[in-house]
C-alpha cells in the first residue's frame, strides 16, 4: 500500500493538487501546554489538543471558556503565552499568520469575515491569492502568465462556490447574501486555499435545523472528498452529534474532558459545565443563557 493515494479528480470535476491523506490516527495538529493571558486575565492554560488526520473534531464549551482563543493562538491570530504548536508534526507556533496559512491551516471566524462590498467571486479570489505566481509586472502588463492563472483563479473559485452550495452567488455583494450563504461563502474562501486543516468557529451560529444539516453535509464532503481535517466549535449540539468523532470541551480556560459523542452526552461533567451548577442542583437555578447555548440535543 503506497503512503498517498494518486491526485482524485472529484466528481464534479474539481482537481485536487495533491494526494489525499490516508486516514491515520497520527495527530495532524498538536497542541502541547498551550496557554493564552490577557494582561493579567487568563484565558486558556493546560491546553492540550490532539487532532487525528482525517477526521472531524469539535470543540464544544459554554460562552467564554477559551475556545475562539484556542483557534486564534494556532492560527497565529493572536500570540500563545505558552505552549507548542505542531502541524504534520512541524513546529507552528511562533511563525507569523500568513505562513502558518501556507502551511495549511484554514479557518473561519465566530463573526463572518467578508468583504462586504465585493461579490462572492471576488472573495474566495482573494483567499487563493497564494496560489498565484505571477509577478507585480506581469500583472501589470498583462503577461500570458498572469492572464492564464487569472482565468484559472477564477475557475477555481466558481469550482469552490458550486463545492460550498452557492454557485448562484457567484455575482452577488457579499453583504447582500443571506447570513447561512454568507457562512458557506467563507468556508469556499478558506477551503480555496488548499488546506490540510479546517478551523471553523461556530459555522452553524444563526442557522436554522435544514441549515444545519446541510453544513452537516458539507463538512462530510470536505473530509471526504477534499480530504481536509475539520475542527469546529459549535453549540449546536445537532450539528456536532452527527458530525464529530471526537468532541473535546472547554470549561473555564481548560480542557474539561474528551470523547466520543457518546461519551460526551453521558458525561454528567459536561451538562453541569453549560448549565452553570454543581450536581444536585436543581436545573431551575440556572440562567436560561446558557441553556440557549446548548441548542437542544445533549441535556
Ligand atoms: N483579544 C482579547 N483581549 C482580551 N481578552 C480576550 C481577548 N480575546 C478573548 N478574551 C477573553 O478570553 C476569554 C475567552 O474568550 P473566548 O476565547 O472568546 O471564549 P469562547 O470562544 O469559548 O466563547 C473571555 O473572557 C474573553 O473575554
Ligand atoms: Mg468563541
């Protein structure tokens, strides 16, 4: 058995360039001791991760637990107090964002992050601008290299929005487009890229349950037939069930615990983390806010 698969052309006729990883149980990301402080605030510490190759994996945990944090502090969004970083097993922390992202890590933001005044074609353009070779006068002049990996840029992006579900966006101004596409549109941004990994922070916030399912859907496709790992945080506990195979929950800065769904839907640790109260508590002395955050499904 050969360590990659060949190149897979999609169905659809998107062309992967590169191999599909063969699932493994290696870790893709790993995340050692990680912790983040604000001043004097500290907003994660002892965080250890361990992302599979291949898989889907959700981080789950009540308002202010630390999760964006995490996902800032891997892509270099904010820098790490302490901890280590290891994408593929290379060291990440420390490299500046731009090249934590050229080595293959994708995300999406808790508020959507467009630019608002450009269309949908537009936007996922810019998210491939990595791709691109030609140089600063070669696009000047309108060189055949710059008019050949423009017009591929753009084909690539339309082949990324019809992947997403949004091919009828394609002309649309990002601010015009309805929240649910304006999700997908930045998932088609990110995933245009190229990534081995794929951070989503709370893509489902706002759907409705048909949304849900179909982002439900999408991330399978993007594991599956783009071969990209998933790590989402989410609280739509529909939407993580049916979709992660390891669920790790952050509780107050830390890591509370980890497991399958099933475990994690039996873990009486995790219900008390969202609702706010020790065991023997009665339900009714917690706030309804974050019996909201739970979205129903796991209490
Ligand atoms: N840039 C920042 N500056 C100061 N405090 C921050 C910053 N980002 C996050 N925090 C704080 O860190 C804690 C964790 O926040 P966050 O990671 O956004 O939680 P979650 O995503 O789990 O809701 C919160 O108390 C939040 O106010
Ligand atoms: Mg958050």
């Amino acid at each position: 058995m050969p360590d990659v698969l060949p190149p897979n052309r999609l169905p659809d006729g998107l062309l992967l360039d590169r191999p599909l990883p063969i699932p493994s149980r290696a870790p893709l990301l790993d995340v050692r001791g990680l912790k983040k402080a604000f001043g004097g605030m500290i907003a994660i510490q002892n965080v250890d991760l361990s992302i599979a190759e291949g898989s889907v994996h959700a981080i789950i945990g009540p308002n202010g637990a630390g999760k964006t944090t995490a996902f800032n502090c891997i892509t270099a969004f904010v820098p790490p107090t302490a901890g280590r970083i290891f994408l593929g097993g290379e060291r990440i922390d420390g490299l500046p964002a731009h090249v934590v992202a050229r080595h293959g890590v994708a995300r999406t933001y808790q508020n959507v992050r467009l630019f608002p005044n450009m269309t949908a074609l537009e936007n996922v353009l810019v998210g491939q601008h990595r791709r691109l070779h030609a140089t600063f006068w070669e696009a000047i002049l309108g060189s055949g290299r710059f008019r050949r990996e423009e017009a591929e840029a753009r084909a690539r992006a339309m082949e990324y929005l019809a992947f997403v579900g949004i091919p009828q966006r394609a002309g649309d101004l990002a601010r015009h487009m309805p929240y649910g596409d304006q999700r997908r549109l930045e998932i088609a941004r990110a995933l245009v890229a190229g990534p081995r990994i794929l951070m989503l922070d709370e893509p489902a916030a706002g759907m409705n349950p048909a949304e849900g399912r179909a982002l439900v859907e999408l991330i399978e496709r993007i594991r599956a037939d783009l071969g990209v790992t998933v790590v989402l945080i989410e609280h739509h506990m529909r939407v993580v069930m049916a979709v992660a195979e390891r669920i790790t929950v952050f509780n107050r800065g830390a890591i509370l615990t980890e497991g399958t769904p099933g475990e994690i839907q039996a873990d009486e640790r995790v219900i008390e983390a969202y609702l706010g109260r020790r065991s023997g508590q009665v339900a009714a002395a917690a706030s309804p806010e974050p019996q909201r955050q739970m979205e129903a499904g796991i209490a």
